[in-house]
C-alpha cells in the first residue's frame, strides 16, 4: 500500500457485514474443540481456538469508524441451534455489539420449523446460514443427498424463510453456485447475500474461469448480493494484486450496488490484520464514485440487513 497517499491513513467508516464472536471458557463449538475441522479452507486454525469477544474485535478495528455489525454464526453445537442467539442477545446488551445476527437453523430436519419459529423471537436475528450438504470438489458432487439444495425437505425448510422475513446466507463452494442459482429463482421474494465472494479458491487462469463462470449464473439472480470477504488461501500468504483482481472481477459480475464489505473476522486474521484488510479493499474500490464507495462499505450491508446507521 502506497502509504504516501494522505487517504491511505484516513480510517474508513464502515459497516462490518460478516464476523463472529466466542467464548470458548463457556460455550461449545466443536469446530474449535474436540471436532476439528479436517478440511478447512485455510489450512492449520489453531491460532482461532481463543476467546474473541467484541473487546477483542474492537482492538482489532480499531483505526476504523464501525457504524455497525453483523454476527454470522459460528457453528455453536448444532444440538443448541438457538443458544447462539440468546447469547449475543445478551452480548449486545452488554456491548452493543453485535449490532444484527444471522442466525442458524437447519432447514432439512424433524424440527427446523420449531428452530426458525424460535430465532424469529430474538429482535436482532434478520437472517439465516444454513451450510447445505456440499462436496469437497467439483468431481464428487452428488445431486439429491439428503440435506442438499435438492433435498425435498431442505427446501421446505429453506421456503420458510419467507414466513419470518428472514434472508439467507449462502456459503458453498463456487461449484455448487449454479445449483443455488436454481434454488434461489423458486424463491424470488427470499433476499440472498453469498458469502466470501463465492470462495475462488483455485487462482489457476483456468480456476479463474470456473469461478467466473459460477459467480456469472448467480449473480443473474436480481436478489442475490455479495458480501466481499475472506480472500485467504490455504497455506498462502494474503497478496493484495491476486486479490484486487479478485474483488474487482467480482464487483464487476454482480455490479458495486449489490455488493457489501464484510471482515470475515477473526478467521480472516489468520491471513491479514483488520487494519490492512479494510485499507487494501478501500484502495482496490478507489477507482468508484465517492457515492458507490460509501454504498459499498456502509450503504448497502445497511439496506440488506435493516440495520440504522447514521448517514
């Protein structure tokens, strides 16, 4: 970063549209426990199995007007899908902080109706992440498993979003978009944000392509958005001309009013400080108007999750 530019040291006002908050002294998530993860995106995690509570994200954000932020959840014990929300309830009481939630809640399973119908009680829940059963490439897909984008009763489950005003936060890999894109065009009444600018990956030119291709099919969904978010690559260091190409093909697929900056925090910082990252994605947006910026960070993530923030 040119860190002569006087608009380099200038914070950024800012909402966060993607983070997580935990407490693993009081709660269990067994990602970060007993059940690790043998196949996640960043490779080795161990620097995530500590607390991270809003004090903690506030150091971390600290150069940075946050207006406000959205608590995506985080794999707390899926037997307790409701527990997570009652606990940042609480948190935000205390801290103000989260300032809106996505919550979870299966959409296939026995009790899904019974878990959405809960979540909708907490004021602060205006959305929901339900990870749908996915392949860990694109050679092993399987269509109609048992808790996938096929599954009768995942869409039953997914159709009932539209009862409590909820929006969904889609997370899979970049090769199971189009299959969304399918979903998401039975649903056009159910707003749909993608998370981590669709997971490219694989930066190959022919990776590239394949992710290009993917995010193209869904982005010509009107009421699908794009959180820009969480660039780290297994085993990479976070390089910032590999990701500019990145956010602005991605910005330029789905279009800078559809699309929210998000910190992807703790997890991102397993790559990249919140400080660099938040600079870095300013300068790669730089070259949109003052308006399309201001929409970009605060504008549009305000818009898609009803949060009130100041103008």
């Amino acid at each position: 970063m040119d860190t002569e530019d006087p608009a380099a040291r200038e914070p950024v006002t800012l909402v966060d549209a993607h983070h997580h908050f935990w407490n693993l002294d009081q709660h269990h998530y067994p990602w970060l426990s007993d059940h690790p993860e043998p196949h996640f995106f960043l490779g080795n995690y161990d620097a995530l199995k500590r607390n991270y509570l809003p004090e903690d994200y506030r150091r971390d954000s600290t150069a940075h007007r946050v207006m406000a932020t959205v608590h995506c959840e985080a794999e707390w014990t899926r037997d307790d899908q409701v527990g997570e929300t009652a606990w940042l309830t609480q948190v935000h009481a205390q801290e103000g902080l989260p300032t809106a939630i996505v919550a979870h809640a299966w959409f296939h399973t026995p009790n899904s109706q019974e878990v959405l119908a809960r979540q909708a009680q907490f004021q602060l829940v205006r959305g929901i992440r339900s990870k749908p059963v996915t392949a860990l490439r694109p050679d092993l897909m399987q269509r109609g498993l048992p808790g996938s984008m096929q599954d009768p009763r995942w869409l039953e489950g997914y159709a009932r979003l539209q009862e409590h005003g909820f929006s969904w936060d889609l997370r899979v890999p970049f090769w199971h978009l189009p299959e969304a894109a399918d979903v998401v065009a039975m649903f056009p009444d159910i707003p749909v944000v993608l998370n981590h600018t669709g997971f490219p990956w694989d930066r190959s030119e022919q990776g590239l392509a394949q992710w290009r291709k993917a995010m193209e099919v869904i982005a010509r969904q009107p009421h699908v958005c794009l959180k820009v978010s969480e660039f780290g690559l297994k085993d990479q260091p976070w390089d910032y001309a590999s990701n500019r190409r990145i956010v602005l093909e991605a910005i330029e697929i789905f279009g800078i009013e559809r699309c929210m900056f998000a910190s992807n925090f703790p997890v991102a910082g397993l790559r990249v400080d919140y400080d660099t990252l938040v600079r870095s994605v300013a300068r790669m947006v730089s070259g949109f108007s003052a308006q399309q910026q201001k929409a970009f960070f605060v504008g549009n993530a305000a818009r898609f999750y009803r949060l009130e923030v100041a103008a």
